[in-house]
C-alpha cells in the first residue's frame, strides 16, 4: 500500500483531469464545427453524430493518457517536487504540454510544409526543458499559482458533462465494434 501514497488523492487529481478535459474537447469542437459546413454537403445527420461520439470517445482515452503524465512525474519524483502541489504542477504541465502538442498540430498542416525544424532532437529537447522550467516555476510564483488553481477547480464543472458524454459514446463506439 506504500506504493499507492505516492500518488495524490482523487480531489488532487480530479481538477488536472478537468483541465485536460478542458483543453482536448474544447480543440476537438472547434476542428468539428470547423469541418461541419463541409460535411453538411455529403453526409447525413446520423452520420455526423456518429462522427462525434466517436470523436467524444477518442477524447475521453486522449484526456485520460493526457493525465498519466502528471501522475507518472507524481509518483517519481520526490513528494516535495510534484506530489505537495499536484494541483499547480500537474494543471500547468497539461496547459503547457497540450499547448506545445496543439502548436506542432498546427505545424503539420499540409504534406509538403513539413517542418523538420521542430522534430529535431535539440528542439525537442529544447521544449520539454521549458516545459519542465515553467511546471515547476509555477510552484513558486503564487499569483501563478493562485490562477490556476481557480482555472482547475472551475474547470471540473466540465467533468459533469463531457465524462458521462464520453462513456456513453464510448459504450457506443463499442457495441459498433462488436
């Protein structure tokens, strides 16, 4: 059971999550209703519903995935470090770790503008080393900290939304499959 106090509890956990579910189904609608205009022409309602509870589903696994991190930097690091400010550390390193995965989707528009610039080791170190920097600045600076720990607790009223959306269509997305 030792290892289990490595982790934080559920009420730490719950506000990173939201802020991740904030973050990745906020992206997903705006690409949705940005693609909707164009499906309108060759796809009928029930498909476009289909499109979005399988988007729904893939988000739900996608913001899960997302909070392993935190969790993972929780249980290795040292309590002092990231486990005492969960809350602040592990929200700020969704923030800034989901940013930098939306700012290279953005990179990777079209086929022929590939940009190799930030697939580079160096860059990519570059990156995770300012992730890193702001994560754990953040800790230290309490306005900072102040704004995102409001941001995350605000941000759970999503769960109570998308989370049952998200196991709906994810038993959805299932029954198809079987």
């Amino acid at each position: 059971m030792a290892i289990f106090n490595r982790l934080p509890t559920l009420k730490q956990i719950a506000p990173v999550y939201a802020i991740s579910v904030v973050i990745i189904y906020s992206w997903t609608t705006w690409w949705f209703f940005w693609k909707l205009p164009s499906w309108l022409f060759y796809m009928n309602i029930g498909e476009i519903i289909l499109v979005y509870v399988y988007l729904l589903a893939v988000n739900f696994i996608e913001s899960l995935i997302a909070l392993c991190a935190p969790l993972v930097l929780s249980f290795i690091l040292p309590q002092k470090w990231f486990r005492d400010l969960f809350v602040v550390r592990g929200a700020s390193l969704i923030i800034v770790g989901l940013g930098y995965a939306i700012f290279l989707t953005e990179q990777f528009q079209y086929k022929d503008a590939y940009p190799s610039l930030y697939l580079k080791l160096w860059a990519v170190a570059l990156a995770v080393g300012l992730i890193a920097l702001l994560v754990f600045a953040t800790g230290k600076i309490s306005a900072i900290k102040k704004v995102i720990e409001v941001i995350a607790d605000r941000a759970m009223i999503f769960l109570f939304i998308y989370v049952p959306l998200s196991i709906i269509s994810l038993l959805i997305v299932l029954y198809r499959l079987l």
